[in-house]
C-alpha cells in the first residue's frame, strides 16, 4: 500500500511515519495498517532532504520505504492514500494573514475568521490542483485532508473527487475523550462501534453526539449504557478541571451552554479577550513558528547528523505552547499532559486510513458533506435527509461518523437550534462566499465573506484587511487579479 503526504516537507512526517514503522511489526497504535511506501512530496527540494535527514537520523526500526519528489503526478502514481497538508506560503503567509488583520483590530488566527480567509484565499487554487491531479493519476485514491482551514478546503475539494476526501481535525474527538476520562471511562470506547457492524443501533455501551462545522461545534451527550453523564460532568468543578476547553472559555459560560465547546470556540466567546490578548503579546503564533521553524530547518540543514535531535526538541515545544493565547498565565508556560494525550491529526487520519484499509469499523468526527448518503440501517444518515437541514446539500459539515471498509458512514445528529444554529449558519454561509470568490476571483465575493462573518464588526473595516491581504501577500493578490 503506498501512501503519498503531500507537504511532506512538513513538520508532522516523521511521527506519522514511527506509527507506520510500528504498524509494520504488528505492534502501537495501528497494527493491521502495512503501508510499503511513504512518498514525500512537497514544492521545496531543501524541506524534503531536511525531512528525510531527520527520519535517517531517528532510523525507526521496520520503517516503510520512504520516497520524495517535487513532482506532484510522479508522486500520486499508484497511491492509495493521499494526506493533503500542505501551506501555500509557509509560516510567512500566516504572519501576514494574523498582523494585518490585527492592525485593523480584528482576530488574526489562523483558522477563524478574517485571517482564515486570506488563508483560503491562497490555499484553495492549490488543493484545486492536488484534487485534479488525484482524478487524473490516482482515481482511486482516498484523500485525507490535514490542509486548513480544513472546512472550506474539504468543500472545495469535494467538487473534484466527491466523497473521496474527508477533511479531518483533532480537536473533536480529542474533546470527547478527554471528557471520558474525566468521567473515569476508557478514552479507547469513543472509537468502538455501538452495537457491533457500521450502521448498527447505538444501544448499550458509551456514545455521544457532536455537531458543527471545522472549528466550529459542540459535544452535547456524553451516554454510558444509555444514560447521559454530561451533566455530572459539567456540574463538577473538579472534573471540570480536566477539561481544557472549560478552563479556556470559563466554567460559568459552559454550564449556561449545558454543552461542551470546541476549543476554538474560544475566538468567538471570547473575542475582544482574544485580540486583546494577542495584540498585547511579543510575538503572534505565526512569529513564533516562523522563527522556530526557520530556525529548525537551517540548523539541520547545517547538521543533518542531528537532525532527529532538533526536531524532537522543536516539536515539544510547539506543542507546550498550542493556542497559549487561550490559556491562563499560569498555564501558559506548557500545557498538562491530559490536554495532549489525543495523538494529533495524524492519529485521527491513520484511524480513518486503518478503518478503510482494513475493513475493521471505527467511530470517528469528520468533515463531510451535509448530504452524504453513506450511512446505512437506522443510525446512518444515508434516508437522504440532510445532517443540518438548514445548510446546502453540498455544505461540508463536522459530525460524528462510522467508517469501515465500503467508506464514511455519516450518523444522524440531534438538532441544530438557537443561537448555535445562527452562528453555523452564518459562518457557514461566509464559507461559501470564499470558495466563490476564489474561484471566480471576484474580490466583491471576498470583501461580502469578510464583512459578514460574526468576529468582524465594520464592513469598511472589512474592504481594508482585504486590501491589505491582496496588497501585501502575492498568493492572495494573485487569486482577485486573474
């Protein structure tokens, strides 16, 4: 089976290549998914010899043959798996996308909001190209897509390949085990499939019902043997304490929702908090990581014997200092073990990956589309009744899903109502004006999509961070000067 990451210059290779390894010899994580090839590929021929010294210097045991190229058909020729994760304008871009939103007083981050369209802007032409490219070489390949802002992304993809891409995130399924731990459960059941075959009734055992968009939603039940324990949860200080989430936004606001939020639910909750927080900070998260990745590259480029070395030490610290703007002083230094123990996008996509692969049925939270048909039996979604009837039979949403060897089975949701449904409704709707304006080009597309999205108050506000993306960032100007 041959696996193709494209972006695989990037910072999450080797730990998806050391599960692969373990898979290899039946043991970790995964241990039904034999992959024989890892095909790199990535537009910098520097990133990907950088990328190859650190997992030669790592040397993990049993490792699938790994290959790289700057040629994107050369690469997907015989794939069966695609890992879309790519960053048009690497850490630059993000710097760009978060200080001219800021200037202008709006949130910068880089999946919500203003600075997460300026980061579709430039993105989608990309994936527009990686998706044509798939037809044409690889047509039976599944694309899995890491590339953010992962919602919009997967949308436009979709138009190409059809549910042949899911679009992936950690944070959902990472906040429903972390809140069965919490409760003393095994994190390991959230995965398991209620009542046996995909598509079966969810009676006993534990379940739980999520709705949103990427970035965008809520864990409402948290069931064990049918009787819902999200209630103790969220009524108990202590075991409140456990979840990041409730730590970020407040306790008081999470038990006036009754529901769990998303973590980036924070930028909306929160928002002049939010700005104001990182307005007040030294660096944005795009500084930071444009100088400790730069960093990172030039010193093992310079040293490739220590390669493995300097990417460990980078890669701790990228992650003790995740979404730091959420968190409290105290806090800020590092995040505590609980908070991490999800496995991070690559554990969600080589979950999807051993699901389809090898016909073992797993429960996960995915982005799909509102209208997909995949379900069967009486939990499934496949009545062709739409997941979030308010939304377009096209709209890429993010609910829970079984996934076995015949692909994503889309589970039904309870509904979407009041407040909740106005903001996914909203959000959703300025989604789709910036898919339409990129591609079309139409900067009054653009200009519509960030004026109406909810963080940004003032459409002439609005008409100037567009401006200043297309003036000061060519991948963006590029896209409206067609």
């Amino acid at each position: 089976m041959k696996l193709v990451i494209v972006g695989g210059g990037g910072f999450r290779v080797p730990q998806i290549v050391e599960v692969l390894s373990q898979a290899r010899t039946g043991t970790g994580s995964h241990p039904g998914l034999v992959v024989d090839e890892v095909c790199l590929h990535d537009v910098s021929t520097a990133r990907l010899d950088t990328m190859r010294a650190v997992l030669r210097d790592l040397a993990f045991p049993s490792s699938p043959r790994v290959t790289a190229t700057t040629e994107l058909r050369t690469a997907l020729r015989g794939a069966d798996f695609v890992f879309s994760a790519f960053r048009v304008g690497g850490t630059c871009g993000r710097v760009l996308d978060e200080r001219v939103a800021l200037a202008q007083g709006v949130l910068g981050q880089e999946t919500v909001g203003a600075g997460g369209y300026a980061f579709a802007f430039r993105t989608i032409p990309a994936a527009m190209e990686l998706a044509r490219a798939v037809r044409e070489v690889a047509p039976g390949a599944w694309v899995i897509n890491f590339t953010n802002p992962a919602g919009i992304i997967t949308q436009a993809m979709r138009t190409v390949l059809g549910e042949r891409v899911v679009g992936i995130c950690d944070t959902p399924i990472g906040l429903v085990r972390r809140s069965s731990a919490a409760l003393g459960l095994d994190p390991a059941r959230i995965s398991e499939v209620p009542g046996g075959p995909a598509g079966g009734e969810g009676g006993a055992g534990l379940d739980f019902d999520y709705v949103g968009l990427n970035h965008l939603g809520w864990l409402r039940s948290l069931t064990v043997d049918g009787s819902d324990r999200l209630p103790a949860l969220i009524g108990d200080d202590s075991l409140l304490d456990h979840i990041e989430e409730a730590r970020a936004i407040g306790v008081d606001w999470i038990r006036t929702l009754g529901m769990l939020p998303n973590e980036y639910l924070f930028y909306y909750y929160l928002n002049r908090e939010s700005v104001a927080r990182i307005r007040e900070e030294a660096q944005t998260r795009g500084e930071f990581l444009d100088q400790q990745q730069g960093a990172f590259y030039r010193e093992a480029a310079a040293a490739p014997e220590r390669a493995g070395e300097l990417w460990t030490a980078t890669h701790d610290e990228r992650e003790a200092t995740y979404m730091a703007e959420s968190r409290s002083e105290e806090e800020r230094a590092g995040r505590r073990e609980e908070d991490i123990a999800g496995g991070g996008y690559q554990q969600v996509a080589l979950d999807l990956m051993t699901a389809i692969s090898t016909g073992t049925p797993a429960r996960m939270i995915l982005d799909v589309a509102n209208s997909d048909a995949g379900g069967a039996g009486p939990d499934g979604a496949g009545t062709g009744a739409l997941l979030i009837p308010q939304l377009r039979e096209d709209a890429v949403v993010e609910v829970p899903c079984l996934v076995d060897a015949d692909g994503v089975h889309p589970r039904r949701v309870g509904a979407l109502s009041g407040p909740e449904l106005g903001l996914v409704t909203s959000v959703k709707a300025c989604e789709e004006l910036v898919i339409e304006a990129a591609f079309t080009g139409r900067r009054e597309l653009a200009w519509r999509a960030l004026a109406s999205h909810p963080l940004v108050d003032s459409v002439n506000v609005a008409k100037r961070v567009l401006d200043g993306y297309i003036q000061k960032n060519p991948d963006v100007g590029a896209v409206f000067e067609r």
